[in-house]
C-alpha cells in the first residue's frame, strides 16, 4: 500500500505517539520533528530498529484472524532492510527457519528485509501439486498450490520426485527479477503422522512441516509497507488435520483414515467423517508431541486467546477479530470463543494482503526473471 506524503506523516504520527505512550518513552516531540524532517526532504523516513521491532509485534496484535495473540510479544523480529540481493535473502529465509524451529521449541519470528524484495510463495513451505496425465481433475499434492506450482514451473522449476508432499522452490524476487531458491532438507522440518492405537493410519503417509511462516503479506507500519517480512509462530493442529489434510479440496483424506479405522463409510449416519476428523487431529498432536515439535490444540489456543483478551481489556485496547477465523474447525462450539463477539475492522500497524503474481494470467513467467536458479 502507498500512501501521499502527509497520509505517511499522520499515520507516523499516530504510530509513533501510540508506541511512546505504550513504553511511557521520552523525546516524542523531537522524534516526531526528525520525521516530519525526513518526509519533507526525501518523502518518506526511516524507522529505527525498535520501532520496526514495536510495529511488528503490534502487526501480530492487530491481526484480526489470528486466535494466537496471547504471544504478541515474544515476537523476535529481525532487521534485515539492509539486505536485497537474492542469495543473501535466501541464506537469512534458511535461518528464518531453522532459529525458528529451534530444535522443535518453536519460536515466533519475522525477518523484515529491505526495498525490492518479494517472496511469491504464500509460505516458505508449500508442496506442490501435479496434475495426473490424462486424468486432470486428479492432483497429486497439494491442490491449493496448483497455480503457484504451474507458475513455478514455467519459472523453469523441473518438477520434484512427485510425491504428495514435494517441497516447492522459494521464488524470491529482487531487484526487479525473480530466482528460483531450493531450500536445503535441514530447513524443512516435516512431522509423519502416526496413530497412537491404530498403526494403519500410519500407512497413509501423511506428513506435514512444523513451521508455518507467511511469506507473502505486507507489514504496514507508521504509514510504511514492507513487501517482504516473513513471520512464523507455531501450528494449531486443527490448522493440518481440519483443514490441510481433511478439506475436500486440499488432501481430502478422511474417506482413507475412515477405512484405516476401519468405520463403516457406507452410510453419512454412522458419522464416520467426524470420527475420522477427530482421529486425524489426535493422530497430528500425537505425532507433534512424539516428535517434540511445539504444536497446540484449539482448546489450549482459545483459552489462551480469552486470557489474551482480558490482558488487552486491562490496557485499555479494544480486540479486534474475525469471529469465523478465530473459532476452531473442529467442535467450535466447545470453546470458549464460540459465544463472543468481535468487531472486525483492523487496524494498522497490521498485515496486507498483495496480490499474488502466479494467479495473473497477464504475467509470463518470465517478465524479469532469469531462467532457472537452484540456490
Ligand atoms: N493455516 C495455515 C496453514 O495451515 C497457516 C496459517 C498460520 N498459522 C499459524 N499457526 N501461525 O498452513
């Protein structure tokens, strides 16, 4: 998002006046002249390293889907506005992942790096979706990627091994032109999920990657974007078993856990889907935990987005939220978010979506981008 010079200069304004309010700082009549300065010469001014770090933590506060804000402040974010060459975007998005993996006890970071710099992908850990030949309405992977997997393709990616868990290549964009990155295996955490009394749900296969870390959202702070901040917390398993591996259109995968369980799937009566849902999402907090991979559960995560609540009330700030978001796909009703209520409108400083580059059917795959890089 651009904002006119004096829009930037009242949300700078409004930002910086909240953050020294928050942290009782001193010098906010100067700090604010020295960007008033700053905007008038160049038209637009620099955030200091603990301001960005202020704007992104609030950035996670104000995010109104997210049922995960009990954390906000824990939130390490690096600053990285000085780095905008591919290769060294690539090598700080491998220890984005690895520090944030920190040996399973997860922790929530976002790397903030510097003008030009793009991510395409959605999240640094996507895995692809090939269609079957001759059979095009049958995808092997993830269906949610098949325009992003396309599109990586005509970038000049040759394919994976084509399993149903294939990591995609990281497309980074610099400087005006786009290189494919493969991420190195000890940056991608996976978890194979197995059952704690059923071995043949095991047998299915599936898996899925610890870290969930956004990549292609904006981070807007004081009246200025950053088009490249990746950010990771860690898992709700309802996010991989509700959503991920059950949904129809994703991996669509309650009809084969049914029959692991062996449940009569002839009839909607027998509730085997719901069955079949509960027992994946036991099966993914079991295998987490067996791993040691921080991961939580919708009951764990809403008590603690009530208790992030009641903290936000006692200093004076009113929650925003998405009520569809923040309520579990699984047993919602269960939760203590269910029978509340949210006003929806956010606020900066916050995330924005952008629009993503492999969905325009306008965009050749090669308008600036050279034709193949395996980083
Ligand atoms: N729902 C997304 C996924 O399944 C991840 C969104 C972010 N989630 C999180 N727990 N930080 O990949």
């Amino acid at each position: 998002m651009t904002l006119t010079p004096p829009a930037v200069q009242r949300e700078a304004e409004r930002f910086l006046t909240g953050m020294y309010a928050e942290h009782a700082l001193e010098g906010l009549e100067a700090r604010l002249r020295a960007v008033g300065d700053e905007l008038s010469h160049t038209g637009t001014y620099t955030l200091n390293t603990e301001e960005l770090r202020h704007g992104g933590r609030v950035a996670w506060r104000n995010s109104a889907r997210c049922v995960g804000r009990l954390y906000w402040e824990a939130l390490e974010v690096r600053d990285l506005r000085h780095v905008t060459a591919h290769e060294e975007v690539f090598a700080h998005l491998c220890a984005h992942l690895e520090d944030a993996f920190h040996g399973g006890h997860l922790r929530p970071l976002m790397s903030v790096f510097g003008p030009g710099v793009r991510i395409h992908n959605p999240q640094l850990i996507r895995y692809a979706a090939y269609r079957q030949p001759g059979h095009p309405e049958s995808v092997v992977g993830d269906p949610a990627n098949l325009a992003l997997t396309d599109w990586l393709r005509r970038l000049g990616w040759a394919g994976g091994p084509g399993t149903a868990f294939d990591v995609l290549p990281l497309a980074i964009e610099a400087g005006g032109r786009t290189r494919l990155f493969t991420l190195p295996p000890q940056a991608v955490q996976e978890v194979a999920l197995t059952h704690p009394d059923c071995p043949a749900v095991a047998e299915l296969g599936l898996r899925w990657h610890a870290l969930p870390v956004i990549s292609d959202m904006s981070l807007e702070v004081g009246g200025l974007s950053f088009a490249c901040a990746p950010f990771s917390g860690w898992y709700v398993q309802t996010e991989i078993a509700a959503r991920n591996l059950a949904d129809a259109d994703r991996y669509d995968q309650l009809p084969a856990v049914g029959r692991a369980l062996g449940l009569d799937t002839s009839r909607e009566r027998t509730l085997w889907r719901d069955r079949a849902l509960v027992e994946l999402n036991v099966a993914t907090l079991h295998s987490f935990g067996a791993a040691g991979v921080k991961i939580t559960d919708h009951h764990t995560v809403t008590r603690h987005f009530r208790r992030f609540e009641e903290r936000e009330a006692r200093a004076g700030r009113e929650v925003r939220g998405r009520w569809s978001w923040l309520i579990p796909p699984l047993s919602p009703a269960t939760t203590p978010v269910w029978g509340r209520s949210y006003r929806a409108r956010e606020e900066a400083p916050n995330f924005a979506h952008q629009s993503p580059r492999w969905l325009d059917p306008e965009e050749p795959a090669s308008a600036g981008a050279c034709p193949f890089h395996a980083g």
